[in-house]
C-alpha cells in the first residue's frame, strides 16, 4: 500500500496549444507501482479549459471544488463539486472554468506510460 500526500507530488503546468491555465498533478501513477490505472489531479484557472478531444479509453472524473461547463458532440452541460463524470471511449469532451474560482478535479484513466 502507498500512502501520500498531494502536497509533495509534483505539479506539471500544461503549456500547449489548445489548453489554457492548467496544471496537472500524477497523483497514482505507474511509477509507484498503480498496474492498470492512473489517477491526476487538474487544476484548472478562471478562464481556463482542457484540450478538445477524444480518446478510446474511458475515464471518470470527481469534481473536487469549483464549476464549469463540460463540452461534448451533444452540447454544454455545467457540472458543479461533488459531481462525477463519466467520459465514454470515442467521446469528444472538453472542460472550461467559466467561474471566478479554481476548478479542481480527480480524473481516473487507464496507464498510459
């Protein structure tokens, strides 16, 4: 068993074109011994949003603090903290803070490394 504390992990800033005031945080990971799944912490800027695309693994998200709008081929729906998302394989999504505050959330995906 693994036991840490978010503080003392690493905290990437994301600077790529198509993204905008995040950071991202691998907070399970490879690494540490995780053999199916990772699981990051984003922070996300008011104004902020993630990249717009699509991957063919799911992957589930816990909204930790803050709100915004989550972007997919259906339309815009706002998601506020404590709610979950569940982002199907092939579904095109997107994040946006279109608050004042921080968003923050957990977002648990396959190993990729």
């Amino acid at each position: 068993m693994i036991i840490k504390k978010t503080s003392n992990v690493n905290e990437e800033e994301i600077k790529v074109d198509g993204v905008k005031g995040i950071t991202k945080q691998r907070l399970i990971a490879p690494p540490d011994g995780a053999p199916t799944f990772t699981m990051r912490k984003f922070t996300v800027q008011s104004g902020g949003y993630t990249f717009h695309h699509t991957h063919e693994f799911e992957h589930e998200i816990y909204v930790l603090n803050g709100k915004g709008i989550a972007k997919s081929a259906e339309g815009e729906v706002e998601f506020e903290q404590d709610d979950v998302i569940l982002v199907e394989p092939g579904e095109i999504h997107q994040f946006v803070n279109n608050s004042d505050e921080k968003l923050s959330f957990l977002c648990i995906v396959p190993n990729q490394e």
